[in-house]
C-alpha cells in the first residue's frame, strides 16, 4: 500500500489529478443528465471532465521533465502546472469555474500543503471562483465551493480532517441546491456542476486517506441515504427523506421516477435563454479584461471571466456571437474560439435526435483549411492546432458528435497514437464500434478518407482505408528552432528541414529548394500522386512551381494541391 502523503506535496497532486479524472469518468454520464442550469444542454459532466483531463496532462508534463532527475518537481511546479492546464482546456459554464477554483487553490498551495494551507486555498478558491461570475446564483458550484471552504474551517492540524471536512461540507450543501435555485426543485435534481466538484473533493480525500468517500448529496443533518430507488433500469441509494431533502432525488441527483431524458426550460423567467456559448482564451491586461467584462454582461448571461497574470479563459451566452468575439479582440488576442449553438451543435434536444448513421469517419487535422475539406468528404473533424494536441476526451466527443453506429478514426499523427486508443475504447464501452487507423500524417488521412465507401462492410473498409493510408509515404517542412544533430548532419537555427516519415532527411536554406528536393528523394522509389498541403503563410507560387517540378521529372505522376490554413509546418508532402 503506498504511503499516505502528509501534506500535498507534488506526488499527491499528481493523484489527485488522476482520481478526479476517474471520478469524472464514472460520473460523467450521470452528471450530464442532471444539467439543467445555467442551460439544459446535457453537457456539464462531459466539460468537466475535459477541464481535469487538461489539467492532469500539464501536471503529468512536469513530471515528464523531471524524469531524468533523482527528485520529485516541486509543489509549486504541480499545482500551477494544475491550474494553468485547467485553464486552457477548460469547457463550458462549469469547467471555467472549475478552473478558477483551482487557481485560487494553487495560488496558496504553492507555499505549502499542510491543513492550514489547505483550509486557506479552499477559502481563496471559493472567493476567486465567486468574483470571476458576473452574477453570482446560490444553489450552485459557487455555493457547495463556500460550504465546502466553510466546513473546514477550524485548528484541527491533521490534513486528513481537514479534507474529509470540506467533503462533507460540500455533499450537505449539494443536497440543499434544490431548495435555493427553483429549476433544480422542478426539475427533481441537484446542481451538476457542485456534483462535480464534489466528486473532485472526494478524488482528494481518497488522495490522502487512500480510501473512497461515500458518494452523493448528504442531507443538512448529516444523514446518510438509504433508501434504494430504480433508475435507469439500475438501483442507487436515494436521498434520505429528512432534514432539508428534495424527495425521490437520488444518489446521483436524478429523479427517482426516471432520468432525464431532454432539457428542461430552466432559465428562471421561462425564456430559452440566448442562443450562443461562446469562450476563448486570451492574451490581455487586467485594465482591458474590465472593460470586456462591462461589454460582455451586456450582450448577454452565464459570464464567467477566469485567470490572470496576461491569460484569461471567457465564457458568455449570447445571442450575438460575433459580437462576443469581436469584443475579445478589442481587449486583446482571443484565440482557441469555441461558437456553440445550443439548439443545433451541442444537442440541445436530444429527445428529438435522429436515428444513429451505420457507419462514419472522425479525422484529426492540422488546421482549418483541411478541416473543411474533410467535413465536405462527409468526415467529422477535431482540429489540432500548433502546440495544442486534442485529448481524448475531445476524440470521444467528435466520435459521439459523428452520431454512428460504426466509427473509423483518423489520428493523423503518431504523437496521438495512445490518446486515439483510449478515445476509442471509450467509446466501445459506450456501444460504439471503433476502428483505429494508424495514420500519421494528415497526408495518410487524406489517402484513406478518399477510398472510404460506407457502403461496402465495415472490416473491408477499414482494410482499404489502412492499405490506403500505409502506402502514402509522407514529408513536411519544418524550420529549425536551434543547433542540433540530425540523421542528415548538423542543422543550425532557422535551417529548412525536410523529413520524411517522420526522419530528418534534407537540411535545406529556403522553403522551395528544400521542398523540391524532399519531392526528388521521396518520387526516386516512385509514386502516381503528389499531395502539397500548403499551410497559412505560403503563397500560391510555390505549389505552382514545385507542380511545374514534379511534372518535368516525373510525366506520370499527377499533383493535388489543398490549402491546409494555419498549421505547424509551412508544407506537408504525401506521395501515393
């Protein structure tokens, strides 16, 4: 049994991280069904657990930079790491606010991890997580985060009961959200976003009690549920009938008669409520985020604004989008845009959703440009931008967004090898068929979406798709960031490199001599396609000239060209 940890030093975050994500992943489907505030959108579990996966990969990243050193990072380095990947991966109303808590967290356990720093960081968390919404509700995450904070309050010296405390703190108060907000009275249900934190809180009394807390609401007195009810064709213990409960709520926080099935009106004044989410990163001064904050309350609700130190994560509804967006860039540069409609996109209705589609391919790309193509191929695409790799939580949800029975998918990169394979057992556990291509260029994938036939049987279009895909050698440029050793010889800062599958083949001056070469070395073993991505920056010339190129030397071999829009690499090269 390993060691419970006295204070929460790096190690214990890194736990932490990992059971929250596991409780989140549990929970997931169960909160997403009790969403019915700020907008019934089925979403909340599913943003939180996003939210967390972000946060536990920046953590897992520290510790991948130490792994050649004989100690630990430090605490500091964790919880930061912590909150600054919940911040940029966060999702959504609750995911935000999620981030702002543990920012105000890590704000404090930065200087040390004992009860006493743990008591003042849920303090600091719950105060940070209020000022950041415009309009703070009670009955919400915001109140069972001061509960939380205000149960473990106190001297007590022993972490453990300084954990557990805030654990109990908040079920009570989860279990009293339906009495202060009326929409979740109507509706028969606790808040989602303060189940989720609540589960969160009970990740880290496992973290340092090494045991898992009992789960759901409590009631104000205390009392422990024990009334098993049937839900969803499963039985759950129910809420007790005493105190301040909400009767025929479950465990969970569903009705006991049944689960919800769609969305409920929940907006407080029977309106729909606007028609847009809209969040995004950005780079501003605090001065120019108080404006935006000014200008965004009056365009709309749900405004939560987190972060700070030049990085902030803006979530609104709207009704005017782009103005939304607009207002971002006059405070500053807004970038990792995310425009949900709710009545379309996010599946506002599910009670009305049609019928699953046999069969569909979900394709990751590399920039905007390629995105477009393979949406017009028929194919659901997730986006991966410079620096910004999809989770696998992102992959579950474009398989689900593909609304198919059978899913083929396209990770086109084989950093994304492990996450494409545990998106996809994902999604198997949640009845989906998956089969995985190995792409590991965006070239490859173009080659294997060309030849898929949904008509045709499911394993024969896989295997055509992988022959497809396995017989494109790829290439791409690159510029050299700083002097180092290749397969090809000593490259220096700002030298062209050319790869191939993967290897440095070419060191090159300029972008069209070192392209012209790749394409020589890659067309001497043959080839009857050439596939030139361009990327945002790169002039039309180029693929004018290098096609010129390929047809002088090889008559037989035919060139598509493709705008792949802002990417990582000036040029991606495909021959088949």
């Amino acid at each position: 049994m390993p060691q419970l940890p006295d204070d929460l030093d790096a190690v214990a975050v890194r736990t932490w991280c990992s059971l929250a994500l596991e409780a989140l992943g549990r929970e997931r489907a169960e909160i997403d069904a009790i969403n019915v505030y700020p907008i019934a959108d089925g979403d909340t579990g599913t943003n939180l657990y996003l939210t967390v996966e972000s946060a536990a990969a920046a953590v897992e990243a520290v510790f991948a930079a130490h792994e050649t050193g004989a100690t630990a990072p430090a605490t500091a380095d964790a919880v930061r790491a912590m909150a600054h990947g919940a911040l940029i991966g966060a999702r959504g109303n609750s995911g935000t606010i999620l981030a702002q808590l543990l920012r105000g967290m890590a704000g404090v356990l930065a200087d040390g991890g004992d009860a006493a720093h743990l008591r003042l960081a849920l303090t600091s968390a719950a105060d940070a997580a209020r000022q950041a919404v415009a309009h703070p509700v009670e009955g919400t995450v915001l109140t069972v985060a001061a509960e939380a904070a205000e149960a473990a309050r106190g001297e007590d010296p022993d972490l453990r009961t300084v954990v557990t405390a805030a654990y109990e703190g908040a079920r009570a108060a989860l279990a009293r959200t339906p009495e202060q907000l009326a929409v979740l009275g109507r509706a028969g249900v606790v808040d989602a976003g303060g189940r989720g934190l609540v589960a969160v809180l009970g990740a880290l009394v496992e973290t340092v009690t090494g045991q898992a807390p009992v789960r759901g609401p409590r009631t104000a007195s205390g009392n422990a549920a024990k009334t098993p009810v049937t839900v969803d064709g499963g039985s759950v213990v129910g809420l007790p009938v005493g105190g301040t409960p909400v009767e025929g709520v479950t465990e969970g926080g569903l009705p006991a008669s049944a689960p919800v099935e769609g969305p409920l009106d929940c907006p407080e004044d029977g309106s729909a409520g606007p028609a847009f989410e809209v969040i995004y990163l950005l780079e501003a001064g605090d001065e120019q985020v108080a404006r935006l904050r000014t200008r965004l309350d009056a365009l709309g609700d749900s405004l939560v604004v987190v972060g700070g130190d030049g990085l902030w994560h803006v979530h609104v509804h709207v009704d005017d989008a782009g103005a939304a967006v607009e207002a971002g860039v006059e405070a500053g540069r807004p970038y990792r845009i995310r425009i949900t409609h709710f009545a379309t996109e996010s599946g506002h209705d599910v009670r009305v959703q049609a019928e699953p589609a046999q069969r569909a391919v979900v394709v990751v790309v590399p920039g905007d440009g390629l995105a477009g193509l393979c949406t017009e191929a028929g194919a659901t695409t997730v986006i991966a931008r410079p620096g910004e790799p999809p989770a696998s939580g992102e992959l579950v949800e474009a398989i689900r967004r593909a609304h198919a029975r059978e899913v083929v998918l396209l990770p086109n990169d084989a950093a994304l090898r492990h996450t494409a394979a545990a998106a996809a057992e994902q999604a198997r556990t949640e009845g989906v068929r998956v089969a995985l291509v190995p792409t590991r260029a965006a070239v490859q994938g173009i080659a294997a979406l060309a030849v898929h036939e949904p008509d045709r049987g499911f394993d024969e279009d896989v295997v055509a798709m992988t022959a497809a895909a396995g017989a494109t050698r790829y290439a791409e440029l690159a510029v050299a960031e700083r002097q180092s050793w290749t397969m090809a010889g000593i490259c220096q800062a700002g030298d062209i490199l050319g790869l191939i599958d993967g290897d440095v083949a070419v060191i090159g001056s300029d972008v069209p001599h070192t392209a012209r070469t790749v394409l020589d070395r890659m067309l001497a073993a043959g080839g009857e396609l050439v596939t030139l991505v361009l990327g945002e920056d790169v002039p039309d010339a180029l693929a004018d000239a290098l096609e010129e190129h390929v047809r002088e030397g090889h008559l037989a071999v035919d060139t598509v060209v493709y705008r792949g829009g802002h990417q990582r690499a000036p040029l991606l090269i495909g021959v088949e």
